[in-house]
C-alpha cells in the first residue's frame, strides 16, 4: 500500500444481499412455470440476468431430483441435505 492513501481512498468490497430460497424459487418459477424470458424476469424482480439463470437451471436440477452445489431452493432439497 502507498503511504500516501487515505482510508478513503482504499476500496471497499462490496456486501451483496442474500436472496432467501423462497424468493430464488419465486424469480424462477416466473421463467419456468409462467413464461417469461429470464431477462424479462430479473428486470421485474430486481436481480441480474446471470444470478436469475442460475437458480432457473438451479430449480430445474431439484426438480429432476439433481442436487447441485450450494443451498437448495425447494424444501424437500433441503430436508435431503439436512
């Protein structure tokens, strides 16, 4: 670090929000069950493209039984994991 930096001048990692499994499994289901396009979809609900095609692929592996990494969104997911 340069000796002449501020601590305000230092950048500060940003603290994204965590999403909970219910409103990941919301955003989803407008994709799968309700037809919207995933850009529309993250439009309406305030998340990013990338972040909402995730979780539709994400729903769509619980739902053919398929545990993939990180926290599940369905119950019946979590309850396996627990």
């Amino acid at each position: 670090m340069h000796s002449n930096m501020t601590s305000d001048s230092i950048m500060t990692r940003k603290v994204r929000p965590r999403s909970s499994p219910e409103f990941k499994v919301e955003c989803a289901l407008l994709v799968i069950d309700q037809g919207y396009s995933v850009r529309e979809a993250a439009q309406a609900m305030g998340v990013g493209k990338s972040t909402l095609d995730k979780w539709v692929q994400k729903l769509k592996s619980e739902r053919l039984g398929h545990v993939l990494p990180g926290q599940p969104l369905t119950d019946k997911q979590r309850e396996i994991a627990s």
